[in-house]
C-alpha cells in the first residue's frame, strides 16, 4: 500500500499543475497526465486540482469516468 503524506501530496499538486499546464495542446496528453496526479493526490489535493483544471481549461478536460463520485468538487 502506497502512503502518501501532506507534503508530497502538496508538492505533488504543484508538479501537476506544471505539467499539465504544458500538456494543455493534446487532450489525450492532459487526461493521461490528469490521471497519473489523481493517483499521488489526497483526496483535498484532488479537489484543489480538479477546481484548478475547470477554471484554467473548462470541463473538457476532465476525467468524470475515471474518478470516483466522492471526488467531484464543487467549484
């Protein structure tokens, strides 16, 4: 089982915006890449980010089949 602490979740939600702000040209790319940072989040992180995404790119990015309902955010 992986453990993931607050503080690499934390660095972990700044690496991914980085990156997917450079993945944002290719929607195959940016959902690969949102996926991969929904895995090293916590749950909050996965909200911060998931806000993030909606005001930076809208919702065509997002990953609705692949997350779990409990971590819709409300923005």
């Amino acid at each position: 089982m992986k453990v993931i602490t607050k503080v690499k979740s934390i660095k972990m939600l700044a690496y991914s915006k980085n990156i997917l702000s450079k993945m944002s040209f290719d929607a195959a790319l940016f959902k690969k890449e949102l996926s991969k940072a929904y895995q090293n989040l916590l749950e909050e992180e996965m909200d911060e980010l998931l806000c993030w995404v909606r005001q930076n790119f809208g919702k065509q990015y997002e990953l609705q089949p692949i997350y779990l309902k409990k971590y819709l955010a409300k923005c």
